[in-house]
C-alpha cells in the first residue's frame, strides 16, 4: 500500500503488517531480514516506513498496571497520549513531556524521545520513562533502563525505531489538580523579544512563542509569548471546583478536502499572521484554558495536515546552541521572510540542557516552520539547512523528509557512535527506515 508520515511527503509503496500480539510479532520479526516499527504515523518524514516491512504496532494497545503512590504507568507500545489522558487525567494524572499532539503512541514517543513546552524545566520524554521492552531480530525481548542495559536504553531514546521494536514501558505520569492550564499571553514585535522573555520566565513550567516568520524589518519574528501553569483546585471558581477535571466539549471539526495549492501563497499567509498577532494581542494577561486547548490546539481539526494540499507538506525544526541562538534565528527569519514563503505554524521554544546519546534536544532555541511541498520551498529548505549548520545547530529526525545525508552527517557528532553501535549490535541490517537508508544511518 501507499504509506506517508503526516506530512503526506514523500509517499512511498511499502508492505505493512499489524501483529495482533506479541508472539505474532515475534513470529513476524524472525521472518523478514529488515523492517521498522511503525505507531500512529505521525511523524512527518519517512522514519516509519519501510518498504519491504513496515510493523504497525496499533494491536499493542493495552495498559497494564499503575501505582497510584509513583504515578507509575505500565503500557504497550502501541498505547496513544490521547487514551492516557482519557483514562488517567479524571484521576488526577497527566503526562509529564507531551508533544503537540495527543495522537502519538508510547513508542513513537520514546523513538523520537518527543519534547513539549516544557523542556527547560522537565527534560524530553526520556525524563518519565523507567523502562522499556525492545525485541531484537531474534525476537527476544530485552528489558532496558538506566541501570539494566543502559547503551540499549540511551540509543533507544530517539533512536527512531532503529535499535529494535518496542513492546512495553514503564512511564511515569504528574499529578495535577485540575484539567485547567493558566495561560499568559504577551504580545512582543520581535523574536530578540520573545527570547528575553524566554530567558526572564525560566520558571514557568510551560513556554511557547507563535512567530510571525513573514514579518521583517524591526518586526522581524513579531511573536506571541505563552506562558501556562496548571491551575490548583482552590483557583478555580465555584462552579469549576465541583467539578475540576471536567471541561466543556467541543465540536469535532475536520478538513473536508485537500486545499489548492494556491490557497496557501505569500499573501494568505501574511494575511493570516497579521490577523493571528492581532486576535493573540486582544488575549495579552492571564487566562484560563482547558488542557486539550492548550496543548493540543492543532488536534481540534482531524486531518489538518490536507490544508497543505495533495502534495503534502515539510517540516523544518532545528535547535541551535544558546550562544549562536540569537544570530541563526536572526538569520533563519530574514530569508524566510524574504522568500514570502512563510509558514502560519512558526513555533519557539527554549531547550534547557540535555545529554544524551542521541536525542535531538539540547540547550538553546527550538524553530519549527511548515512549508507546502514544491520547488520553492524545498530550495528554501536547503538553504535554511545552510544557515543551521553554519550556527552549529541539528535537526529533528521526527520531523525530516528531505535532509541529505551530507547535511545530516556534517550537523550532529554523535552520528559516528550511532552507526558504530548500529553496526556492532546487529541493529543496522534488521531495522531500517527509508529515512536511516537516506541518510546512511
């Protein structure tokens, strides 16, 4: 069948197979010479497909046991944030690290070793999790943890699925209060602006900034600042109080077509920046938001990824080191506002420090940009892979479709490890992706 990550580019012909449990799963994996794990499919590349044998992990969906005195969870591989959230967060329990979307299974999320708005205080997704269970190309199952196996577990953690399948985890959940985020918005004309207030709210659990990517001159990176809190029980009203995990619901909404192409051109999306800055300026101060709101407000519109049309879309995210963060984003900004070819999901985030074998994060500023797939674009994503390098920053493998293996080899010194490990665990011949084959991984 055709398969694609979320951004629908590139689509690839690929062989794929849901064992219904673990011992089919070993069957399948001692039948096939190379294959990949794949989760719920979103991530946005080829990092999930392989096209001889892709292994969907969608029938490992169970929970397992929990420990209410540690918020301790035990689940399958194939278990979404989203049903985490549905059946712990009415008890009080929510995910520690989440990315943007609720829709990202337990193993894609320590594939990818997945970060949310609150990296500079509570790490990557390595931070929650105790254990995992990863099958080899025998079959067996090898349980790995920071004690137990630690170079399985430490390549494991945004190894991409290319140190085996994993089957289980322990992860651990926080305890909140409420299902309520209190949300400070401050408006700032520029991106040094948004980073001073980055810098001056190292305390706040949650920070985000939308960017105006299209904006120039001394509104270069225009940007809405978000800071979140969850919101104790006694904080909230009368009415909330009664009942403080329960939120009001909304409409299901979905894009009910693939979009012409020409619908997302230079003027449309200025258009749309301008009038998201002045709608998120009218909101400055504190308010109060449900969660799903404020973590996951792209899930509100099922298949939003068909807006950028039938040619699909790229993401560019890259981290650039804190002492260069100012002039690469200065420089990543004017040549996408020159090209008119903005994104309206530019997003900033602060990295605190992170050492580890091979995860993307480390301590400086996070840029993520979507870009409809075409010419244009992707000589725009070049030249934006130049800029990066040239300010010794990496990029996000969850995120890439298109990187060269010169660019990647030339962004990150710990690839040599990574292979070298590959190499002498057996790992490289039995695990593969279309992204590991193009970037020699």
């Amino acid at each position: 069948m055709k398969l694609s990550g979320w951004g629908r580019y590139p689509i690839l012909e690929a062989n794929i197979h849901a064992p219904r449990n673990v011992a089919a799963l070993q069957e399948f994996v001692r039948s096939e010479p190379t294959l990949i794990a794949r989760g719920n499919g979103r991530a946005y590349g080829d990092s999930a497909i392989n096209s001889a044998a892709t292994v969907t992990t969608c029938h490992l969906n169970r929970m397992l046991a929990f420990d209410p005195e540690t918020g301790q969870l035990t689940a399958e591989a194939g278990v979404l944030l989203g049903d985490i959230i549905a059946a712990f967060l009415p008890r009080g329990w929510f995910p520690i690290v989440t990315p943007g979307t609720k829709f990202v299974t337990l193993g894609g999320a320590i594939a990818a070793d997945v970060h949310g708005k609150n990296h500079h205080k509570d790490g990557s997704f390595r931070s929650c999790v105790d254990w995992i269970d990863v099958m080899g190309a025998s079959g067996s199952v090898a349980r790995c943890s920071r004690a137990e196996n630690p170079m399985l577990f430490e390549y494991t953690l945004g190894g991409m699925g290319l140190t085996g399948i994993i089957t289980q985890t322990a992860i651990r959940l926080r305890p909140v209060e409420t299902a309520w985020i209190c949300q400070t918005i401050h408006p700032v004309r520029n991106f040094k602006a948004a980073m001073d207030m980055f810098e001056a709210n190292q305390g706040a659990t949650y920070s985000v900034a939308w960017i105006d990517c299209l904006a120039g001159g001394a509104d270069l990176g225009r940007s809405l600042v978000m800071f979140g809190e969850h919101v104790r029980r006694d904080d909230l009203s009368e009415t909330h109080r009664q009942m403080p995990f329960i939120v009001p619901k909304k409409p299901k909404r979905k894009a009910p077509f693939d979009f012409p192409g020409f619908v997302l051109n230079g003027l449309t999306v200025r258009t749309f920046n301008a009038l998201y800055y002045r709608a998120g300026s009218r909101k400055a101060g504190q308010q109060l938001v449900d969660w799903d709101a404020y973590f996951y407000p792209l899930d509100a519109i099922l298949e939003w990824n068909r807006i950028y049309g039938r040619k699909g879309f790229a993401q560019f995210q890259c981290v650039l080191p804190l002492d260069s963060s100012e002039a690469g984003l200065s420089a990543l900004l004017k040549v996408i506002s020159k090209a008119q070819a903005g994104s309206f999901l530019a997003v900033l985030k602060r990295f605190g420090a992170q050492d580890s074998a091979f995860s993307f994060p480390m301590e400086g500023y996070t840029l993520a940009l979507d870009f409809p797939i075409n010419a244009k674009t992707l000589r725009l994503l070049t030249e934006l892979d130049r800029i990066t390098l040239g300010h010794g920053g990496r990029f996000y493998l969850a995120k890439d479709s298109r990187m060269s293996a010169e660019t990647f080899a030339a962004s990150d010194n710990r690839i040599k490890a990574f292979r070298a490990e590959r190499k002498d665990n057996n790992w490289r011949d039995a695990f593969a992706s279309a992204q590991s084959e193009r970037l020699a991984l």
